[in-house]
C-alpha cells in the first residue's frame, strides 16, 4: 500500500489485527527485511512495516535528509492509519530514528523495542567515514555499498552458509536510490547524542541485540539498558546485526512476549 505524507509517497504494509506493531528497518534496507516478523506475528497482532523515505518503494527526492523528518514520516502514517498509540520496534538506523520519535511523539509510544542500535553520536571519525560511504555510493552506486555492508551486517557463518539470506540483503541494498542511501548517511552522521534521553524514557523498554553484532555491539545495548529506567535486555546467540534475520525465531519470540506483557 501506498500513502502520501510530508509531500511524499511512502509505501507500507499493514497485517492482523490487535496491538499495532509498528518496525523501522536498518540501513540501507527496506521493509521487507521484516517479512518473517511480519508472517509470524501478524495471527496475534497488527504488524506495521514501511519503506522509510529514501527506501524500496517509498519516495527518495534528492533534498536534505534528517532522522527527525523520518520520525515525522512515521506520525503521519500513524495519523494516516488512525492509530493513536502502539508497539514500535526499530533496528539500528531504525533504532536512531525511534529516539528522534520519542523526543517528538513520546505519547504515542506504548512501548519500545531496539534492536541491534545505540544512543551514543557518531564520533569524527564515524561521520567521515558516512562522507566516503556516501561518495563511494554516488560514484560506484548501491552495489558496491553492498559490497561495503555485507560484512557489517551479517555474521561470517551466515556469509559462508546462507547464501539465501546474503542475496535478500543485497537485493535490499542495490534496490535503493542513491539519493536515498546519502540522505540517511547525512541523516546518521548528523543525529544528536541520545544518552541524556534514555533516563527519560518512561515506556516499557526492551533492548535486543546480536551476540556477534560488530556494527553495534553488546556494549551499547548495555548501555542503553542500564540507563533507560527498567528496560530488559536480551542477547541473542549466533546472531550479527541483523538478528531478526539471522535468528528469527528468537527474535519473534522476543517481541511477541513483550507485546503480550504490555496487554496484561
Ligand atoms: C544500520 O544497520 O542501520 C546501520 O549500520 C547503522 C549505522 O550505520 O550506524
């Protein structure tokens, strides 16, 4: 499906009925890196995935790109689909946006899962490497950004023996724009320090993370569980950064008893 918000087209789709569950994808994905959450979880409850702007089918205009404006993108679907509060769950680059959308939307967030993500800026040092990520894009385009996070994103022995899930995550990849893939890295480079919200985060809070997750490792989603008041954390063996990919089964297993937690 398809709806216009902020002047422009954002594809999404929406399952089951129930809680709303709503999930930010990675970058530089799209939302089908949700279709086994999606299949599992929506016989209990209503499962939310969009194109973020700058992704698949969704709109990729060549502007000025901000983690703010996505989370904006995201109320507006919201509004759109009529849903006041619900589940948000974010991966990485989802996880950035998430915060953004807790600063501005706290009240629409019943509850919070983020997976494989941190709080902390990019250092220097991170935010030149998104300039030469985003020069390498306009210059070689998506495949070879897909060459480049591969290796960041999936576990040696996902690489080695499941050539399945490597090819879904390079078709991901090489169908973005390249006007989308620089506009997330300005976004990502340019994203505050959220360290000081997370003690002000009053929604039940579950942190996931993938035992071999290099991109964002266990540290940071430690971090992020000591500070937000009462969040759980769970780590997942045999999983990179893309857990729910890698280890879907618990991963869902994960979301859907914290859903169901926040029903009781
Ligand atoms: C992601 O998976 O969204 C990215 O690895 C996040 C990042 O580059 O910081």
């Amino acid at each position: 499906m398809h709806t216009q918000v902020n002047g422009i087209t954002i594809a999404y789709s929406d399952q089951g009925t129930g809680l709303p569950i709503v999930f930010l994808h990675a970058f530089p994905l799209n939302r089908t890196m949700w279709a086994t959450q999606e299949n599992a979880l929506s016989s209990q409850f209503r499962i939310i995935t969009l194109d973020l702007r700058g992704h698949g089918e969704s709109d990729a205009p060549l502007w000025r790109y901000t983690l703010d404006q996505a989370a904006d993108d995201v109320c507006a679907l919201l509004d759109h689909l009529a849903i006041q509060r619900a589940l948000f769950v974010g991966l990485s680059m989802g996880g950035y946006i998430l915060l953004a959308f807790y600063r501005k939307y706290a009240a629409r967030m019943k509850g919070l899962i983020l997976a494989d993500t941190r709080a902390q800026a990019d250092t220097a040092e991170g935010k030149d490497g998104r300039f030469q990520m985003a020069q390498i894009a306009y210059k070689k385009g998506p495949s070879a950004i897909a060459d480049i996070m591969i290796p960041k994103l999936l576990s040696p022995a996902t690489i080695q023996a499941r050539p399945e899930i490597v090819q879904k995550v390079r078709a991901m990849i090489e169908g973005n724009q390249i006007s989308g893939i620089a506009g997330d890295l300005m976004a990502m480079a340019e994203r505050p320090d959220s360290i000081p919200l997370l003690a002000q985060i009053t929604c039940p809070t579950q942190i996931i993370v993938g035992k071999l997750d290099q991109a964002t490792p266990p540290s940071d989603a430690e971090l992020m569980a000591e500070k937000i008041p009462g969040a759980r954390i769970t780590i997942i063996p045999n999983a990179a950064h893309l857990a729910n990919l890698e280890q879907p089964e618990a991963f869902n297993q994960i979301v859907a008893s914290f859903a169901s937690d926040l029903l009781k």
